[in-house]
C-alpha cells in the first residue's frame, strides 16, 4: 500500500509540478541533470517545412522541457494520449484498491482536473500555451472528419469514453456520464469502438494493444 500511495502521488505531482489547471507533463527530472531526449532546439523555418513534408502532425514545439516553480525540476511537456491512458488506469485502481476516504477525495479532486481541462479544451489535450500536443486528441471533428485521424479513431474512441468513465466512478458527478452517453450517440463513438484495432498491416502497432487494455480496464 506504501508503494501505491507513493507511485500516486508521484503521478499527482505530474499534474501539479505544470502549474495548470489540469495539464500533465510526459515526465519530470531534477533541475541538475542535462541528459533528456528531445532536447530544446530551435528551428529554422526550412526545418520547420522540412518536419511537416515528413510528418504532416508535426508540431513546433521548441521549449519541450520547462523548469518547475521552485526551480528543482525540469518537466517535459507535449504529453501525448499514452501518458494519459496510464494514468486513468491508475487512478481508478487506486482509487478503488487503496485509497482511503481522505486520498478518494484527492483522487476524484485531480482526476476532475484533468477530465474538464480535456473536456474544456474541446477534447483535446492542450499544453500550457494552449495549443493542442501532438498525439493527446479525442475530438470528434479529427476523429470523424479528419482523414489523418482515421488510423486512431477507434482506440481514441475506446481512450476518451474510459477517462470519462474512470472520472464519473471516482467523483460521481453526472456530468461525466452525459458526456460518455452524448459521444457514444450523438458523435457515434459507439460504433468506432466495435472496430479499435487497425486494419492495415502498414499501421499495426503493439502500442495501441496496449493502450486499449489499460483503458477498457476504466469502461
């Protein structure tokens, strides 16, 4: 139980340490260390065409590392969907497991957060210069509409409906549910589940395997 408390709340740091109202960083490390990956660079605008003739999703992030309030750590930033379906996975099964009132308050507290910063910022995940990170997107005009989206609309779609399904089981506020039952219907996410694995040998990926078993855990 020791153990579990302190891996939540080193996961609740994650959220804290942004200074948002509900962003999570990818990682954090001490202030001293200066071997990261994805160090901050600075590009070119040549480099910048160059990235997004290679990777239409390229987003130009130069500062991904930003130094904590305090100034003890460094924490990375461009979270992306893998981050946050791990930690919904634990949330709820801390939550239901080990939490004791006191900590299932603090648990729904941080997880209300996070669900309405995804919510608010019209389901995606936006960063703290509010544009949306690369690969946190659940939306339903990308998932439905936007042909580059296609590949991850049903895992996307498994993703979104169990954050909102971890949210309404540890805060129990009914809002959540609405929300689970308005993309389901009205947005059809309910169909984009039956079909979540890809198709095209081209795109398989074990990630995404892994990915959705941490998720229907949540459903």
């Amino acid at each position: 139980a020791q153990h579990a408390r302190e891996s939540y709340r080193a996961m609740e740091y994650l959220q804290t340490v942004t200074d948002s109202p509900g962003f999570v960083a990818r990682t954090v490390i001490p202030a001293e260390w200066d071997r990261m990956a994805d160090r901050n660079r600075t590009y070119t605008p040549q480099q910048v065409a160059a990235e997004r003739v290679a990777n239409p999703r390229f987003r130009h992030v130069e500062n991904r590392w930003r130094m904590s309030r305090d100034g003890k750590w460094i924490w990375k930033g461009d979270t992306s969907s893998d981050e946050i379906s791990g930690h919904y996975f634990a949330y709820g099964l801390y939550y239901d497991l080990v939490a004791d009132d006191q900590e299932r308050r603090r648990v729904a507290q941080l997880v209300r957060r996070i669900t309405d910063h995804i919510i608010d910022g019209g389901y995606v995940l936006r960063d703290t210069d509010g544009q949306p990170t690369l690969w946190g997107v659940w939306a339903p005009e990308r998932l439905l509409d936007d042909p580059d989206w296609q590949p991850e609309r049903g895992s996307n779609s498994v993703e979104i409906l169990s954050f909102l399904a971890v949210a309404h089981h540890v805060t129990g506020d009914d809002k959540y549910l609405r929300e689970i039952e308005r993309l389901f219907g009205e947005k059809r996410y309910g169909e984009l589940i039956l079909e979540p694995k890809l198709s095209a040998p081209s795109e398989f990926t074990y990630i995404d395997d892994q990915l959705r078993a941490l998720s229907y855990c949540g459903l």
